[in-house]
C-alpha cells in the first residue's frame, strides 16, 4: 500500500513538472489532470475519500473544460512539444534538481508524513472529515457566505474583463 | 522671542492684505520689517543685560551671541525686500505678495534656528530655511542655469547634513537630552573609537559644507550667481552664518574631547580654501561670482577661528561674520545696481563707472575696503583676532593667512579699479543715475558697519 | 522531511519555477498557478488529514473555492489580453515598459 | 581633474604667447563679426532695449520706488524716515546712551574691587583653585 | 462600467482589506488579498485599452503568485509547528517566505519591477488606489509577523530606497516615477517594521495623505509625463504654488509632514544601533528628492512660454472635486507640529 503512496507522489511531482517545462498549453493542462489525479490517489492513501472526491469532481470534472476550451483559444499551428530536445533538457534538468533535493533532504523512516500509514487506514481521520464537512454549514458558515460572495464577485469581475461587444467576439489573431 | 516671531508672521498676513494706494507693497512691507528690527535691537540689548533664565524656555532662548545673528537676520530681510524693488516691479501683485512671503518665511525659520536651544529645533528650522532659499533661487533667477544652481545648492546641504541629524539622534540616545541648556552639564563624552570620530565629522560636516569650507564651496558661487540679488544677499549675510553659529554651538557643547586632533584637517583646509579663493577671484571676470568666491575665503577664515577653539578664535569669527553679513551683502546690492543698468553681470563691461555713477563709486569704495578689512573697521578687528588666534595655534599659519589677506586686499581693489577707475567704456553712455532707493540701501548696509567702528562690543561676544 | 512534505512542496516550487521562467503563453502562466493551487489544496488535504482537525478539514473547499475564482479570473484576462493584444504571447505584453 | 590636463596642454602655447594687452581688436571692422565686438560704439537709441523705458523720462525726481510721483516720493520719504532717522540715528543714539551694556562696567568694577581687596589681604591675585577646596565635599574612601 | 457593479467592485475592495485586517489565520489572510486582487481587476482594465489590460495582466499574475507563495508559506509552517496563527509563526523559513511574498505584493525592491508598469498602464485614480489602498492589506500583514533575524528586513529596506531613487532618476513619465516612489517610501517603512510596527503605522499614513494629495493634484492637472506639467500654471496658479511643498514632502525635507516619519524611523534605527543602517537610509532618500525636484522645476519654478489659447483654463472652474486635494495638501504639508499627537495616534 506505501508503494502506492510512494507512486502518487512521485506522479505528483512529475506531473508538475510536465506543467513547468512550458511547452504548449495542451501539455501543460495534461500535467494538471495528471497531479489531480495523482493528488486524489495521495489524499485517498490520507484518507480523506470526501476530499479526493471534490478535487476529482470539481478539478477533473469542471475546471479543465475550461483549460480545454481556453487551449483551444491558444491554439498554434507548431505546438512546443517533448519533441524539442529543449523541453526535454529542461524536464529532466528539473526533475534532476527535485531528485537530488529529494535523497537529501527527505529523512529515511519518517514514514509518509503527519501520522503513520496504519493510523492513516484508521477509522478516526474519516469521522474528523465528515465532521469538518458539516462544521462548514455550522461555525464556518462565515466563510461559505464570503465564499459566495467571492464567486459572486468573480462573475462580475469576468464579465466587467471580457465586456464590451465592440471589440468583438473571442478571436485569436495569426 | 515672540516679540519678533509674531510680527514676523503678522507680515504674511499684512503682505496678503494690502491693498496699496500710495506706498507700495513693498515699502510698507520693508517699513513693517525694520521696526521688527527695531524691537530686535531693544530686545538684543536687553538680553545681553539680563542675561537670566527669564527669557529661557525649553525650545528657545537667546545666548551671548545670538542676538548678533538675529538682529542681523531682521536687519537684512527689509534691505532684500528694498532691494528687489527694481527686480520685482514689472511682476503683478500676486507674485509680489508671494515673493514677499516666501522672504517673511525665511525670515521666521531663521529667527527659529538662531534661537532654538534644542538641538533638533536648530536641526528643523536649519532644514527648514533650504526650502525659501531654494525658491527664492529657482524660481525668482533669471538664467536658465539657476535650475542646476538650485540643485547643487539642495544637494550639497542636504547630502551634508542628513549625517548631522542621525549623529544628533546617537548623541540623544547617548545623553538622554538633545537641549542645549542640559546638555552642558551632562557627563563628558567617552569617544574613543573609530565609529566616534565618524560621529564627530557628521556633527560638524554640515555645517561647514554650509559655511562653506573649500572643497565643498561648489554650490555657493552658483547659487550666488544665479540666485536674484535678494537671494543673494541672503545667502551671503546670514545661511552662511548659520554654518558658523551651529558649528560654534556643536563644537563647545559636545564636541570638545575630540575636536583638538580632529579639527587639524579643516583648519588646513580652510586656510588652503582662503588663498585658493583668493587667487581665484583674482582672475573673475563675474562680479557675482567674485563676491561669492570672496564669501568663501572670508569664511575659511572663519572656520579656522572657530575650529582653534580660543576665545579670541570665537570672538573673532563672530566679528567677522557679522562684518561680512553686512560687507557681503553691500557688494552684491552694489552689484546688483550694475547688472539693473546694464544687464550683464561682467567685469569688462562695466568698467569706468565713476565717470557715470560718482556717489555710487563712494559706496563701492566704502564696500571695497571693508571687504579687504581697512583699519578702523570691524572685519579688520574679525579678521586680526582670528589671525591672532591661529598664529598661537601654530605659527605656520601665518603663511597663509598673510598670503590670504594679500590676495583679499588684491582682488578688492582689483574689482573697485575695474568697475569705477578708468575711461568709461563708449557703450555706457546711456544709464540711469543711481536712485534715491539705491543709496538708502547702501546705506542702511554701511552706516552701520561704520557706526560698529565706534562700539565694537556690540558684537564682541564674549571678549569685552 | 516527511515524504509529502517534501512531495507538495516540490510541486508547488515547480509550478513557482514554471510560472517565473516563463515566456511564451499566458495560458501555460496560469496553468502553472492552477498547479500551485492544487499542491496547496493537496497539502490543506493531507495536513488536515494527518492532524485529525475536524474544524480545519473543510478549509480545503474553501481554497478550492478561491481558486476557481482567481482561475476564472485569470481566463477572463486572457480573454481580454487576446482581444487587444491579438495573442496571448507573453512577449507581446511589452506595451508598458516606456 | 584629470581629463583637463590636455586641455592645458593644447591652450600653454596661447598662454605664453607675448599677446598684447588688451583683448580687442585692432581692425577694421568688417561686416557683422565686427559689429559685435566689444568696445564698438552703439547708438544710443540701440540702448532702449530689453523693453524698458527710462522711468526719468517721466519724471525727473525720479526715487527709484514707483512710477507714480506721488507714490515715488512718499516711499523715498517712508524708507528714510524708518531706515536713517528711526533705525539709525535713533537706535545709534539709545544705543549709546544705554547704561552699562553687557554689564561690562559693573564687571570691571567688581574686579578692581576685589583686586583692591586681595592685596590688602596681602593674597596672590588669583587663586589656583576656581571652588575654594575647603567647601568640596568628598565622599568618604570608606563605608558607605 | 454599471454604478452596481462599481459599488460591489469597491465594497468587494474593502472588504478583502478588512478581512485581512481582521484575521488571525493564514487561509482568511489569504483569501482578503485574493479578494483585494479579484476586485481590482476590472478597475484597472475598465476602459479597455490594450495598456491597462496588460497592467491588469501583469497585476494578476503577481498578486496571484505572491498570494499563493504566502499561503504555501502558511501551510508549510502549519506542517511544521502546527499552528495556523498569523501571530504566532515561529518558524523562520515560512517567515522568510512570507517575508518575500508580501514585499512582492507590496512591491519592495529587489521585488519591484513590475509596480512601474502596472502604474504606467493605469490612469491616475486607479494609480491612487493602487498606490495606497492596495498596500494596506500586505502591510498589515507585514507588521503581524515577527520576523527571526532582522538582516532581511533591513536588505529589503536598504534596496527599496536605493531601488525606489535610482529608477525614478531618468524617467519622465510621472507614474512610474510615483511607483518608484512608492517602493522608496515604502523601504522606509520596511526598515522600521520589525523594531516599531507603530511608526511604520505613522509612515503609511502620511505617505497616504502626501501621495494622494500629489495624485490628486496631478489628476486636476490631467497630466502623465513632465513635459505635459509645463501648462500646469495656467491651470491651478494657486495649487502649484502649493505643489512644490507637497512635494517634497512627500521627499521628506524637513519643514514639512513628510519629515515626521522619516526623522522618527531614523531615531528608531539609531536608537537600535544602526547608525550606519540610519545613515545610508537617509542619503538614499537623496535621490528620490531629485526626482520630486524634477517635477517642481517643471510644475513650479519655471514659468514655460504658453501659447493663448493654453494661458485661459484657471479663470475657469474645475468640473473636478478640489475639497479632498485642499485637505490632503494641506496636511501633507503642515503636520509636522502635531508629531506627538500622531505619535500617540498610532502607539500600538
């Protein structure tokens, strides 16, 4: 089961490094689904299925139809891939530069982290979840009200960024 | 001290209201200002007599020898006012009564600073006085190098002195008081190291960049040469004296353990600046320029008296400094009669003025010899103390400062036979005559340079 | 350094890397910013987790929630930035630099 | 500094030349390069630039203060007044009449009076000590 | 832009201040400033113009990532110690983090290039906001935490005011020399934060009122670069008799408000032992005060040839509001004597 955990973060890190090399949208909105992914799996391995569960939902699910569609937007006809030996030294220098960092500083027998990986199986993280869920309607609804508000904000701010009919539609210009 | 604070301030107010029918602004002004000066004189006299803590507060007090720069100061801001007549008279009303108030308010940040017993006070209003005179030269000039002149004249006092406040700040977390009155009788410093003797300069370096010591006298001829004539006149009669009094206040109160060794560099400098100013106004060709070169050698003079630390070195500087506040100032009002006629400020252009201008030629003549320290006059007494001093400091110095009192007497009567003796050059055939304005000015400068000769202790200080 | 400790904060470090090297595309700019987010939302997840704090467990919706807005903001921009700029190159957001 | 020294170097031929006394040529003046030279005669109407018109044109009496001659001579009579009869001779005057400036006098006398003193009491004239060591009190070298 | 949507916009940009102002966790902190940057962007973008959408862009992308370094900064020190508590961050790396994060937000050198350009693509009431308001919340942050050694706090300050004078020396557009400024003034108050969060407190406050009352002056005068000061005296002839005060207050000479916080910061640091540190600091502040004097050669001291039809606007009445520009201008000028009572405004 550790190895698992071991493999996610792993992922976890490659993935942003997909997304930090800065080759063409696509890839990078691929890295993202990919620590998403991996971030699932390593919130799961906490225990936390309710957490993982949003960030699958909402991230994978909402969010990168929007990247998608926003790709598209930035669409090239010569798009920067592995291809280019550039990106490729650039990945691996990152990856090198995590790696080292990793065998020095990560200490051997820490276990995976806040607690161990038996109490991390254990039922008592799942109840302090559900809990923390429905504290969020109870004492934190102070901050759900401001979190509306800020959506709400949001949508004015989108609309006030992208208005104005006389510039015309959304184009990209070649 | 109120006694001339609040009329100064009641001239802003006057300055604003006025509606003038038969005198002008500006000579209701200057009248306003003399009997400011007036009270001045009561209240000198009165202070050296009943030298007490009555006339004491915190922030303000008169010492020995303030009442010299003060009176000074409120004598000279009517004479500005005066003189500026010609320069401000095609200037609409609103412009005059702002010209006015800008020279009201340098009036009031120099009663402020010539008072202050805190040493932050005198910090402030020394500070404080930069912004008028920085006005005064920028905006009221004429050449379109008054802008630089404006900037070497901010930079060099404020470079100089930004030191001086973070030392004053040490020095009041070292004593616990920054008040002139207390800090007399506060333990003697313990400056031994390295870090105290970079204190020391930082006391002292604004204020001879102020004065100004030769080295860092660049701004001075700019700022004289460009400024109008009162800026001028300002500049060489009393902000170069707040150098010297803030250097006489700094040095006795808090400086004296380590001011024996550490002044040997500035005395050198000073003399050096002395002759080198000297030989320097020898080959002007720019009366403004000559007058403020010979500012800066007079004041080399003055820096050596003060930085020996005799009494007589003090008494001196004092003497002199009042001498050539009013000398200095004559000259360049003198010079500035010539520049109103014929609109240049050069030597070779207006020469042989006696043929034109004889009563002038008197005051040039008067002025001249007091700037090169005749006899019975009070810059000769300045002058011989100082010398005296500094000769009991190290014989050496005679070299120099006889050499500098040479060169004095040389280019003073260089600049006379220039502008006066001599066939008058055919151009200058159509002047003015000299106003009736003009001699008053002259002399409300002069008359009481020449009525000093008959009681000189007025302005002796502490020797009597 | 625990292993994810050490895992979340790598990945942000990259995305702050891929966000202050970057040169080409906005969009890849606010993708990287989108990464840091989500290895912020990870560690909330796993702190939260790994304390039993129940009052603290729903602090990474909240972030979640913020972050959509700062995302949507941002394509707002890029939206905005294509209109008058014609492209969403970085290069070409030089407008402002005389 | 240093920059400047060639620029010596170019100008000491010059300097050293033997030129002669003045710096004004001795030419005939020959079109517009002559006109602007120094010591040539210009008319006098040439004078009335710089926009000005002599204020004596107006009025003779001409003080220096106002162009009005009403104004003029008031402000002429204004500024003597307080400056030469006020400032000067009335200020000279209380000046010198005033009793004991400085108290110098007083102090004077106090010294001779205490010098008449010290020789009758056949003591030096000065005194090494400025306090008199007798009424210094010391802190004892021992307990408290 | 739609009133409504203006008044959530600025209600909105209060309250991410005041959020942050109020709270002790790192999310809440976070979330104001997120908060703060959302509600500014469509200000800063509203007419359209390719200069402020780019400003705009550039303003996202830094806020954005200074927020998300500061709320990485937070969890990091939760992992650490435990503690979400603003006050109690004990840990000296989420400090120091925490300490760059927010000079990037705040724009402190060496973290400042992008606070010209932004300045550069906005107009002059958007300017005054971001020039004020928006450091608000940062810098409340800022005075909280208690910073473990104090050599980064006082490198910041030292290249905020080097960094502040230095870049506005050779410029002539008059917003980037007031973003410039804005970092120079701000490394003061950086420089004193961690010895005396209540005179950074006092210098905040004045350099609200002096940089206001300069925006606002420069608004009336509708201009952007030095060249467009020159017809500014026959526009306002009194204002700019006021102008060249303002400032150099806002440079700090003496006489006047500006001077009170610098002289007391310089009191504070020598009293701390840095005299060197005091020293340095105030001859920096030298070459911010050239180019204040820049613009009062060009507003104040010389009078430029106009041509008739630019000499008549000052016998006409301004459309704009002068009251708050009077009040600002005259207490960015003549506070100085009431030092003690604002002393006693902002003891903490």
């Amino acid at each position: 089961m550790a190895y698992f955990v071991y493999l996610f973060m792993v992922g976890l890190v490659l993935g942003m490094a997909v997304v930090a090399v800065n080759l063409s949208p696509y890839f990078a909105a691929f890295g993202l689904v990919v620590v998403a992914g991996m971030g699932c799996g390593v919130i799961i391995s906490f225990g936390g299925s309710f957490l993982s569960l949003v960030l699958f939902l909402i991230y994978l699910g909402g969010m990168l139809v929007v990247f998608a569609y926003s790709a598209a937007l930035a669409a090239e006809p010569f798009p920067e891939s592995f291809g280019t030996t550039g990106a490729v030294l650039y990945f691996m220098g990152l990856v090198g530069v995590v790696g080292v960092f990793a065998i020095l500083y990560i200490e051997e027998g820490s276990g995976l982290g806040g607690c161990s990986s038996d109490e991390v199986m254990g039922m008592s993280s799942c109840v302090t979840e559900y809990d923390g869920m429905s504290q969020m309607y109870g004492p934190g609804g102070f901050l759900l009200v401001l979190c509306a508000w800020v959506l709400l904000l949001t949508l004015f701010v989108v609309l006030e960024m992208t208005r104005g009919s006389s510039r015309g539609p959304l184009r990209s210009v070649k | 001290m109120v006694k001339f604070l609040f009329p100064t301030l009641m001239l802003h107010i006057h300055a604003d209201l006025t509606n003038y029918r038969l005198m002008t602004l500006i000579t209701q002004s200057s009248g306003h200002r003399l009997m400011i000066a007036m009270i001045n004189v009561h209240l000198t006299l009165k202070m050296a007599q009943w030298l007490d803590e009555q006339h004491l507060n915190p922030y303000m007090a008169q010492t020995p020898y303030l009442p010299h720069f003060v009176l000074l100061t409120c004598w000279l801001l009517p004479l500005m006012i005066i003189s500026s007549q010609h320069h401000m008279a095609t200037e609409p009303i609103n412009r005059q009564r702002t010209y006015i108030m800008l020279l009201t308010s340098l009036q009031f940040f120099l009663i402020l600073a010539f008072s202050a017993t805190e040493l932050i006070m005198f910090y402030l209003m020394f500070e404080a006085t930069l912004l008028p005179t920085l006005m005064i030269i920028t905006r009221w000039g004429n050449q379109a190098e008054r802008l630089n002149a404006g900037m070497y004249f901010l930079f060099y006092t404020l470079a100089s002195s930004l030191p001086l406040l973070v030392a004053l700040l040490l020095l009041q977390n070292t004593t616990g008081t920054l008040s002139l009155l207390t800090l007399q009788y506060s333990n003697p410093l313990n400056l031994s190291t390295y870090a105290d003797k970079l204190w020391w300069a930082g006391c002292l370096i604004a204020f001879l960049v102020k004065m100004p010591l030769y080295g860092a006298h660049l701004w001075l001829p700019k700022a004289h040469v460009e400024a109008p004539v009162a800026g001028s006149m300002i500049l060489a009669a009393v902000l170069l004296k707040l150098g010297g009094y803030g250097m006489m206040r700094m040095i006795l109160l808090v400086l004296e353990p380590l001011s024996k060794e550490l002044s040997y560099p500035f005395i050198v400098f000073a003399l050096w600046g002395v002759v080198m100013t000297g030989l320097i106004c020898l080959r002007q060709t720019d009366l403004k320029s000559l007058i403020a070169y010979s500012s800066v050698s007079h004041m080399g003079l003055v820096v050596g008296g003060i930085l020996v630390q005799t009494p007589w070195g003090f008494a001196g500087a004092l003497i002199l400094m009042i001498a050539h506040g009013l000398t200095s100032s004559a000259l360049f009002c003198l010079a500035n009669t010539n520049y109103e006629r014929i609109h240049s400020r050069n030597i070779l252009l207006a020469r042989g003025l006696q043929m034109v201008l004889p009563l002038m030629t008197t005051w040039w003549f008067i002025a001249s010899l007091a700037n090169l320290a005749l006899p019975p006059l009070p810059n000769l007494m300045g002058e011989l103390m100082i010398l005296t001093s500094l000769i009991n400091w190290s014989p050496w110095t005679l070299a120099l400062t006889g050499a500098g009192v040479l060169i004095t007497a040389s280019y003073s009567l260089y600049m006379f036979l220039m502008t006066q003796r001599g066939p008058l050059p055919t151009h200058l055939i159509a002047l003015d005559p000299s106003h009736s304005r003009e001699h008053l000015l002259m002399a409300l400068h002069l008359l009481p340079l020449l009525l000093l000769i008959f009681k000189p202790h007025l302005i002796w200080g502490w020797v009597s | 350094m625990t292993p994810i400790l050490f895992a979340f904060s790598s990945a942000f470090t990259l995305g702050l890397t891929g966000l202050v090297f970057h040169r080409v595309h906005l969009l890849s700019a606010l993708l990287c910013l989108e990464g840091m987010m989500l290895s912020l939302y990870i560690a909330l997840s796993t702190w939260s987790l790994g304390m039993g704090s129940a009052s603290s467990s729903a602090l990474p919706l909240f972030l979640l929630a913020i972050s959509a807005c700062e995302a949507g903001a941002g394509l707002a921009i890029l939206v905005a930035t294509a209109r008058t700029h014609g492209t969403d190159r970085l290069q070409s957001l030089n407008l402002l630099q005389w | 500094m240093l920059t400047r020294l060639p620029r010596l170097g170019l100008s000491l031929p010059r300097l050293l030349r033997n030129h002669p006394v003045r710096f004004v040529s001795q030419s005939k003046p020959s079109g517009a390069a002559g006109v602007a030279a120094v010591t040539e005669l210009h008319p006098p109407a040439e004078k009335s630039d710089h926009g000005e018109v002599s204020p004596y044109v107006k009025n003779p009496d001409y003080h220096g203060f106002s162009d009005d001659p009403v104004v003029d001579e008031w402000n002429m009579r204004v500024g003597f007044f307080f400056g030469i009869s006020v400032a000067l001779v009335i200020g000279g005057a209380f000046i010198h009449y005033l009793p004991d400036h400085g108290m110098r006098e007083w102090a004077r006398r106090e010294a001779e009076r205490v010098i008449v003193q010290r020789e009758q009491e056949g003591v030096p004239l000065l005194s090494e000590y400025y306090y008199d060591p007798n009424k210094i009190v010391v802190p004892g070298s021992g307990e408290e | 832009m739609s009133p409504y949507i203006l008044a959530i916009l600025l209600f909105s940009l209060g309250l991410g201040t005041t959020i942050t102002f109020s709270s002790t966790h790192w999310l809440l902190a976070w979330v104001g400033l997120e908060i703060n940057t959302l509600a500014m962007l469509p200000l800063m973008a509203q007419n359209h113009h390719p200069r402020a959408v780019e400003a705009a862009t550039k303003y996202f992308l830094i806020q954005a990532s200074g927020a998300a370094v500061l709320l990485f900064a937070g969890v990091i020190n939760a992992w650490l110690t435990g503690q979400w508590d603003i006050h109690q961050a004990a840990h000296p790396l989420p400090i120091a983090i925490i300490t760059l994060a927010l000079s990037l937000k705040l724009g402190l050198a060496p973290l400042h290039s992008w606070l010209p350009e932004v300045f550069q693509g906005l107009n002059l009431t958007t300017n005054l906001i971001l020039a004020t308001w928006q450091k608000l919340a940062p810098l409340a942050l800022m005075l909280q935490i208690q910073p473990p050694h104090s050599s980064l706090l006082i490198f910041l300050g030292l290249m905020s005011t080097l960094g502040g004078g230095w870049g506005g020396l050779n410029q002539t557009q008059l917003r980037k020399i007031l973003a410039y400024s804005s970092t120079a003034q701000l490394g003061w108050m950086i420089l004193v934060v961690q010895f005396s969060p209540s005179l950074t407190t006092l210098a905040i406050l004045v350099y609200v009122v002096t940089t206001s009352a300069t925006f606002l002056t420069l608004k009336l005068n509708k201009a952007t670069n030095i060249n467009m000061l020159a017809i500014s005296w026959a526009k306002a002839p009194a204002l700019m008799a006021l102008t060249p005060l303002v400032l150099l207050s806002l440079a700090g000479l003496p006489p006047m408000t500006g001077f009170m916080p610098k002289w007391l910061i310089l009191q504070e640091l020598s009293k701390q032992g840095l005299p060197a540190t005091a020293t340095i600091t105030a001859l920096t502040a030298l070459l911010s005060l050239y180019y204040y004097l820049r613009l009062t050669y060009a507003m104040t001291l010389t009078m430029f040839p106009n041509n008739i039809t630019s000499t008549p606007p000052w016998r006409l009445p301004s459309a704009q509001l002068t009251l708050p520009l009077a009040i600002l201008a005259l207490a960015a000028i003549s506070l100085l004597p009431l030092t003690p009572a604002a002393m006693a405004l902002v003891a903490l």
